[in-house]
C-alpha cells in the first residue's frame, strides 16, 4: 500500500478538501467553524437529514449533500467522530417546520455524539428530531456482534438516497424515518481488501502480507474476519462474499432475507484504491454469480460512495426491495426515488436538479458561512461551588494531562494493532488543550464545580471518538453531581468524590452498553470509581484503575472496534483503558508533588 501523499499531515487536511468540494459545487456551502458542509438551496419545508462521522470516507457523506439527497454532512478528524458541538450546529444551521433526521453509521462514537446533539436539541425544544443508524455489515455474526450490532458500510449512502427522495417529496418526518428503519432492515453488504489503508501523517499502520486478501472488514482498517491465503481467485473471492449475504441457512449472517424471486439493488463500492478498470470487472463477475443464483437485480451502481482513504479493496452491497414494500411504499415508488434527482456531487445517475442562478454566481467567500460562537460565561452562574487549594488543583490537572499527551506513541501503537490507530492522536488533542486552558487560568481560583464544566466542553471539542463521548458524558454528569453535593462540603475527601462519580458513572450508563469485561475503558473506569469510595488513599484508587487497565489484554473485546478482530490470542491492553490508566497516574503524581 502507497504511503506517500501530497499532503504531508490531516491536521488541515479535512477543511481544505471541503473547501475544494464546496468550491466545484455552487449549491454548497461549508461552515468551518463545525466542519460542516451544508446545501445552500436548502427548503425547510421538506424533512431535514444530516449524516456524517470521521473523514477519510469520502466520498461518503460529504459528497451526497444537495437537494434530493442530504442536507448537511458534519466531518470529524479522520476516522474520529464529529462532537456533539458539531452535530448540533449543523441542527442549527439547516432547520425545518416538519423535523430533522441524523444518519448515523452504526459505531459507537457515532451513536454517542449525534445521540447527546439530539438529546440537546430536544431539550433547547427543538421538534421532530430523531437518529437513524445503519448497519449493513455481514461480517460480524450475531453472536460476536450482539452488543455492536452490524458496522456501517457503504448501504448507508444508498439509505440516503432513497429517504433523500422521499423528503423531497414532500413525506412526513415519521414518514421518512419509518422508509428509513425499512430500507436499514433490508440492506446487507460485505467488503474485502487486498491491504490497508494509510493515514497521512502517520508512520505506523498495519499491513496486509503479499498473496492474501482480508475478508469481512469495516472502514477504519480493522482486520478483516477472515484472512485467506493464498489469495482467491475473482470468481472464488466473489462467491465467498455473496454466499456471506445470501446464504439463509447461516443463522449467523442471515440478516435480510433473500430470494431470487425479489426485486434487489447491487451496489459496488470502490473503498478508495481499486482502479476503475477493475471495478466494473468485478460488477461484470458479481453480476455473472447473481445470475447463476436465479438473481436479476433491476438497478446497479458502482463506484466510490464509502471509502476508507486509499484502502485497495472494495464492497458489495445487496437491498432487497420486496422485503421494504411489505412494510412501507412500493417496490415500483421506491425504485422512483432511487431514480429520483439530486443536486450533489457523488451520486452516480439519475438526472440532476439545476442550481438556482443566484448561488451559481456566489464568489468563494459567500461559500463559507461564518456562524458566530455563542458567548458563555466562564463563571458559574447560580448553585453551590467547591473550592481547594489552587495549587493542588492546577498540579493535579497539569500532570494528568501531561501523562495522557506523553502516553501518544504508546496509545498510537496498541490501538494500530486493534482499530484504527486515532486514540493516541485523539487523547493527546484533549491534553494539549487541558494544558493550554491551565495555563490561561483553569484552576487558578480552586473552584472544582466550574474547572469540571470547563473540562467537560474542552474533552468534547477536542478529544474525538467514542472515548471522547465517554469520557463527556461522565464528566457532565460528574459535573451536575458534584454541584448538587458541593453545598456545605468544604474538604472534598474521597468518600465525596466516590459517591459523585458513582452516580455519574449511572448516568453514563444509560449511554452505552459497555461494562467491566467488555475490554473498554469501562474496564478502568468503573474499578476506579468503586475504589474512591472505600479506598484509603488515592493511590489506592489508582491502584485499582491500573488493575482493571492492564487486565485489558486478557479479555475478549465485546464492544468497539476490538469486537471485529478475530485474533485475540495475542492482544495488548484496550487504548481507551489505558488512556485512563496514564491520567489517574497523572493526577496522582500531581497530588505528590504538592505534599512534598
């Protein structure tokens, strides 16, 4: 696999490939600020649908936005979760009378930060605004996968297609989203790889090894479920895959019922390094295989719709239109709206709707949309406040952060092995940023309640993913407990912050599935809050978080990406956990500074 790019590094990278794109498109515009690219021939009469997640997919989502299609596509880093801050701009920035849909593909970051937007949009009052994950992977059976689900892979693009149509028809909200839940339910896709892809700017990245091609993989460079050497051949690689979705007699893999007497869309998916050549080769022997199955689908698509950056491998992608008209719409509609026109850039067929002469004529300035941040006070308004010595605060939040940005190689190389390798990255974001804000006055006052708000918006602004979820979602609720229980306590003492964090660790719960021995930083983070509560010492406490930490490596993952790796004889700890693990050393290394 090629590990040389024009651009040296993605730091910038994301927000300049949606400026290029915005500036091809002139029904696009882009916010920067929540990198955002929206339709700017936006109705808000029709439903509203926003999708999105890590760069590094493209064209997926970002070149399905216009009328017909999508109304806003929101980017995080690469392969890292958008943050709910982002999400809910982009609520904000393309509203509608009839309500707004969020397209999520179905992983964890994904769930965490577009479901905490919606919640916050729905608490701000506003109406009609509801999430709807796709999951189209076969690969993962439903044992392995029962608290995952299915990943997402390139079904999500036609998902959008179809309910993109119905919106600019004039459907209802509870309409689309019920056309949306049908077309889920009745989409399967498998992908397969000949190698790796690269990250611009990173020097590490699993490979695959020559004469073998990985089977059964997702969009972050996950290994794949099977590893078969020496590598297939075109017919046998494509009859694995097909068999993988159309086989009913695999309780594991069954997920959409199929019969040949259905009326099915064929999509092949390009994941960024397959020539054109090949592609429509390998539709001509899908399609062969199809046949052969009694199979004659009545529309097929190739090309890139949902990529893994230069990945040199591909997906294949089966919806089965008779299973969605039992349920909603007809098969003869639905075909309607997959031929239905659009005004984005990505989707291969179907006539187009024309610009209207009035954005054809924007200049590259009036293609980005400067949305003021909202002011807030950096005081806490109202309730109780806790104050300690501000110099035991700032050494403890100084050293925490530093033993996190310090931990990056480490956190970069175990999290290479098991996902995507962005978790060294995403972590040392959030420290950096902890660091500046000490030293721009976090903490100088002691006041805890107003230090933890503070952290709660930086960790979600900052440190991408599902660990950055996690991570603000315990701290907003470690926030609004620890406020509720500052009133009258002027020493916080262990048995404090235990009960706090306890109650904290309930509401994330509600959050995510993961518990201990799911390899998580669960797996730290729920020993350690036990531990404040009964330990002695802190130390103690951090004792406990190491335990858990370490004992990582023994578990078989049963949520995050881990969940997709097939060898887990030989694992390192989980990052996430770990992570945590180096903060808490951190923290306490801090602690003993000041006493001494």
């Amino acid at each position: 696999m090629a590990d040389k790019h024009i651009f040296s590094g993605h730091s910038s990278l994301v927000l300049r490939s949606l400026t290029g794109l915005v500036n091809t498109q002139p029904n696009l515009a882009v916010i920067p600020s929540i990198k955002t690219v929206i339709n700017a021939d936006h109705d808000d009469t029709k439903v509203t649908l926003i999708c999105g997640g890590g760069s590094g997919h493209e064209p997926g989502s970002t070149g399905f936005v216009g009328r017909g299609l999508l109304s806003a596509s929101v980017c995080g880093d690469v392969f890292a979760s958008p943050s709910a801050r982002q999400v809910y701009g982009a609520i904000k920035a393309v509203p509608s009378k009839n309500g707004t849909l969020l397209v999520i593909t179905n992983y964890t970051g994904d769930n965490l930060h577009f479901g905490l937007a919606c919640q916050q949009a729905r608490a701000d009052g506003i109406q009609n605004v509801d999430i709807l994950p796709v999951g189209d992977d076969v690969s993962v059976g439903r044992s392995k996968g029962a608290l995952v689900g299915r990943r997402a892979l390139a079904g999500t693009i036609l998902v959008c297609k179809v309910i993109g149509a119905a919106s600019e028809a004039g459907w209802s909200f509870e309409d689309v989203l019920k056309l949306g839940q049908g077309v889920t339910g009745a989409i399967a896709s498998i992908a397969c790889t000949l190698d790796h892809c690269h990250v611009p700017g990173r020097s590490e990245y699993a490979k695959i090894p020559e004469d073998t091609i990985e089977i059964g993989l997702g969009l972050h460079n996950e290994p794949g479920v099977w590893v078969v050497s020496p590598q297939p051949s075109s017919w046998d690689l494509i009859a694995r895959m097909l068999k993988l979705i159309l086989d009913m007699n695999n309780p594991e893999r069954a997920f959409v019922p199929f019969d040949p007497s259905d009326s099915v869309v064929l999509l092949v998916n390009n994941m960024g390094g397959m020539s054109t050549l090949e592609m429509y080769a390998v539709v001509d022997e899908t399609l062969l295989q199809l046949a052969q199955a009694g199979y004659k689908p009545i529309r097929v698509f190739c090309g890139s719709f949902m990529g893994s950056l230069n990945a040199p491998g591909f997906s294949l992608t089966l919806l089965n239109l008779s299973l969605v008209s039992k349920t909603v719409s007809s098969v003869e509609e639905l075909v309607t709206f997959i031929d239905a026109p659009h005004a984005s850039a990505a989707w291969p067929t179907s006539s187009m709707y024309s610009t209207p002469e009035a954005l054809k004529n924007r200049t590259r300035e009036e293609r980005f949309i400067n949305v003021p941040e909202e002011k807030t006070e950096n005081v806490l308004i109202g309730g109780a406040t806790l104050h300690v010595a501000p110099e035991t605060l700032i050494s403890v939040l100084k050293d925490g952060a530093q033993a996190v940005y310090e931990s990056e190689p480490e956190l970069t190389r175990w999290d290479t092995i098991v996902g995507d390798g962005d978790c060294g990255e995403t972590c040392a974001n959030g420290a950096k940023a902890v660091l500046n804000a000490v030293d721009h006055g976090l903490g100088a006052d002691g006041e805890i309640v107003e230090v933890l708000r503070q952290l709660t918006k930086l960790i979600d602004e900052t440190c991408g993913g599902t660990l950055g979820a996690v991570f603000s979602i315990f701290l907003a609720a470690l926030t609004a407990e620890v406020r509720q229980r500052a009133s009258g306590t002027s020493i916080p003492d262990l048995k404090f912050w235990g009960k706090a964090a306890a109650a904290a660790i309930e509401t994330l719960k509600r959050s995510t599935a993961a518990r201990i021995g799911h390899r998580t930083v669960m797996d730290a983070l729920i020993p350690f809050v036990d531990a404040l509560s009964t330990a002695t010492t802190f130390e103690d406490a951090v004792r406990t978080c190491r335990e858990g930490g370490e004992g990582t490596a023994r578990l078989v993952a049963k949520l995050g990406r881990a969940t997709y790796v097939t060898d887990t004889g030989n694992l390192p700890p989980d990052p996430g956990a770990m992570s945590l693990v180096f903060l808490t050393a951190g923290m306490q290394k801090g602690l003993e500074a000041v006493r001494q």
